[in-house]
C-alpha cells in the first residue's frame, strides 16, 4: 500500500473491475463471465479525509454458522457503518439474484446478519457452494457522509 495525496475535491470516486466473476456463485442468475465492480468515494474538499482501513480480508470459506469481523478504523476518527450492497457488473449494473436470493440477503432468508456496532457478520448459508457477498464501508463526519470503499466476496460455504 501506498499514500495518494489528491487535491481537495466534493467526491473522488475511484473505480475497479476484473473480468470475469465464475459460473458456479449460486445467488446470482446469469452471472458466468460478468465482471466484478467495486468503487471507493473520497471527499476531501474541507478537511483531509483517509479512507476507512478495514482489516485484512478473511479466508471465507465457512462449514455451519460462522462469525466473520469486518471491522474498520478511521484515522481522523469519524463515524462507521456497513451496509450490503448488489454484486454489480463492469459499469455498476447490479447483476440479478437467483430465486431466494437478494442484495439485502445474499446467502437466502436469514443468512446473514450484519451487526453494525460490532462490525462483524453471522454468515449461516442455507445450502454448500459460492456466493456473491458486497459490503461497503462509509465513514461519517459530523453526520455526512465524506467516503465509503467497498468489498466484493466470494464466499464458499462447506
């Protein structure tokens, strides 16, 4: 990792897609060969702003519930929360979801909570395989929102 000093600017967005998402994720519907889409925004028009550092990434490969840590840091220290977002193709296009599956559910009807004040996830899929799993992290100063970054998971439950 590295230092990027940018000059002051409402919302820096910073974009990243790879080809190609595999053919086996069993939430998503038609997604062989879709890209992968991740974006980070920065606002750092009034003050210098860092990006929340979230730990790094867990091995999620999972057999039965399992509790994940998403936590992040702030150096200035504003506010985070996390959020589940739509796995999303080249160009931001939310791909669409098998039957029973959604953003706000990506492992089917209660397999995944996401407790805010401890960032972490419970993670109890229903079924073996792969699945698409987003998550943004926003930090807030003094309740606006000045940056967010984003995570795109594949997650194999065993």
């Amino acid at each position: 990792s590295d230092t990027v000093t940018l000059a002051p600017c409402a919302q820096w967005k910073i974009v990243f897609t790879e080809c190609c998402r595999q053919s086996s994720i069993i939430n998503l519907s038609g997604s062989s060969g879709a890209s992968l889409y991740i974006e980070t925004m920065l606002n750092n028009s009034t003050a210098p702003n860092s990006s929340p550092k979230t730990a790094a990434d867990p091995a999620l490969r999972i057999n039965g519930p399992t509790t994940v840590p998403i936590v992040a840091t702030d150096v200035e220290g504003d506010s985070i929360a996390y959020s589940l977002l739509p796995a999303r193709d080249n160009g931001a296009t939310p791909l669409n979801y098998a039957s029973g599956y959604g953003a706000a559910q990506p492992l089917g009807a209660n397999g995944l909570v996401l407790y805010q004040g401890a960032g972490t996830m419970l993670l109890q899929p229903q079924a073996t395989g792969k699945y698409a799993l987003v998550v943004r992290t926003s930090d807030y100063r003094a309740g606006t929102l000045v940056g967010y970054s984003e995570r795109d998971w594949i997650l194999s439950a065993m």
